[in-house]
C-alpha cells in the first residue's frame, strides 16, 4: 500500500515518526503552514518557519525515504492579529519555491472581516501564481463556515477542481460534493472523523476528489491513521486500486497541479519494509 498524506504537520511530529510512516507505506507528504499553538509576534517568527517548511523538513523527511512538499500561507488564525498580517507581504517570495505546491492553509477560524481579507487575498495569490488552495474549514458552526468559504471561492476566480476543502464530515460533505472542489478529511484518534467513518462516506460519495490525511500536529493525532482508513477500506470490500486512488492517486493529481511535485525515484529510493534509503542506513537524529 503506498500512502501520500495530503495534510501533515511534521514539524510537531518526531524522527520516529518518520520512521513509522516509511514502514507503513508512507512515501510523500504535504506540510501545510499552520498555527504552532501560541501566538508568533512579527512576520519574521513566519519567514522562519517557512524556510524551515522548504528546508530543513524536506531533508529531515528524505533520510527516511519521504518526499516532502510544503504550503505557505498566514493561516486563519492568525489572520485577525495586525502583527502578523504583513505576512501576506511575504508570501509571493516563497509562493516562487520548487518545494511549494499549493497556498495553504487558508480559510476561516472564527469568521471574522479580517478572515475574509485574509482569505480572499490569498486565494488571489493562488491564481497570480497558478497553485491549488488548501482551504481550513472552521472547527465551530461547521456547515455556515463551509459555505461560506464556497461563496468566496466562487468569487475570487479560481477553478474549484483547483481548490480542496479540508477538515469535512458528514454534515458538510454534501455541501462541497456537487461543487467540483476536492473534498478534505482529517482521522483523528478522537474528533473529526476516524476510519470506520470515513469509509461509510467512500460507500455513499465514491472516491473520485476525495483527499484522506492524518492532519497530525502537536495535538492528539496519530500519522498512520492514513494506513488504517486503507486497512478499513480493504475490509469493508474496495478494491486495493479505490485505496491506491484515494491514498495515492488522488493527492498526486491535486497537488500535480502545482506543476511542482517531485515523485521521482520514490519505487527505487525506498524500501518500507525495512527502512532504508537508496540501499543505504538511515541517518539518525541530527548525526
């Protein structure tokens, strides 16, 4: 089975991680910028953080046999603190990166006028710089907030087969399914959906622009939960070719947009089963 998580946050995550996903058939990833958990204070914490996303991450990715991709955005959250804003600044510098493949993540929190500028603003830079959007839908009044993210994708121009809304469910699936945007879930051990669930929404929605990721972070989250909604799909009778298109096929096609993703020599560089990257030892920690 070979895994390409859509939505990671590997800078929460560990070398052993890493390590686990390789095993598990996890071959490429896609880090979107996010909230690390408390406030950044200037857009220098964010030019940081970004040179981080397409620097250090993609080689501590690729001694464990990962293809690593980012995106960059001011994520919803932060859009409503005026010290991060001139963020939006930044951005077209790294929107010009090999390693960036789509703006991310954007959308709403709280649903706020300073949201709404954020996002609009930044689904503009998608289309200046011919990527996909990652869209966060808000964790609170789910439905309203997803609804209201499609009216703003529908005027900022963007083609919706080039924009995914993440973090969906059963109540707001419906909502996007018709609307020719890429539909985004998050499994998680607890909250937002888990495998057996999204398997039910397989059987009643299909596959075709369906994205499955573990969206795993500094929270409670668990990087392998991609492989277990395979595992489930098997069990529930999909063919091994629906999981290879919903955890392959399907994340190569959104992000390929980008004309940016590097899958290459991944069959020849890595070795799941025993952990090893172009026949050689793995490097370990920093040495």
């Amino acid at each position: 089975m070979r895994i390409f998580d859509p939505h990671i946050h590997m800078t929460s995550r560990t070398t052993d991680d890493y390590e686990r996903m390789a095993a598990a058939g996890v071959r490429a990833v896609v880090e979107p910028a996010f909230w690390l958990g408390q406030p950044r204070t200037s857009p220098a914490s964010f030019a940081d953080y970004f040179d981080s996303l397409i620097g250090w991450e993609p080689f501590r990715a690729g001694q464990f046999g990962v293809r690593h991709h980012a995106t960059v955005a001011l994520n919803p959250k932060e859009a409503n603190d005026p010290r991060c804003r001139p963020v939006l600044d930044l951005l077209p510098r790294y929107l010009e990166k090999d390693a960036v493949v789509a703006v991310g993540e954007i959308g709403y929190d709280s649903m706020t006028p300073q949201e709404d500028e954020a996002f609009a603003a930044q689904l503009a830079l998608a289309v200046a710089h011919d990527l996909p959007a990652l869209v966060h839908t808000p964790h609170r009044d789910k439905a309203r907030g997803v609804e209201r993210s499609l009216a703003v994708v529908a005027e900022s121009g963007i083609g919706p087969g080039r924009v995914v809304l993440d973090h969906l469910n059963e109540v707001t699936v419906g909502l996007v399914r018709d609307t020719g945007c890429w539909l985004g879930f998050s499994i998680y051990p607890d909250t937002k959906m888990s495998p057996p669930r999204m398997v039910e929404l397989l059987r009643a929605y299909g596959t075709e622009r369906m994205l499955v990721n573990s969206a795993a972070d500094w929270g409670r989250s668990d990087p392998l939960l991609t492989r277990a909604t395979g595992e489930a799909m098997l069990l529930a009778g999909f063919t091994a070719d629906d999981v290879d298109r919903v955890l392959w096929r399907n994340p190569v096609e959104f992000y390929g947009q980008s004309g940016r993703l590097d899958l290459t020599d991944l069959d020849a560089a890595v070795d799941a089963g025993t952990g090893t990257w172009a026949g050689n030892s793995i490097l370990r920690g920093g040495s």
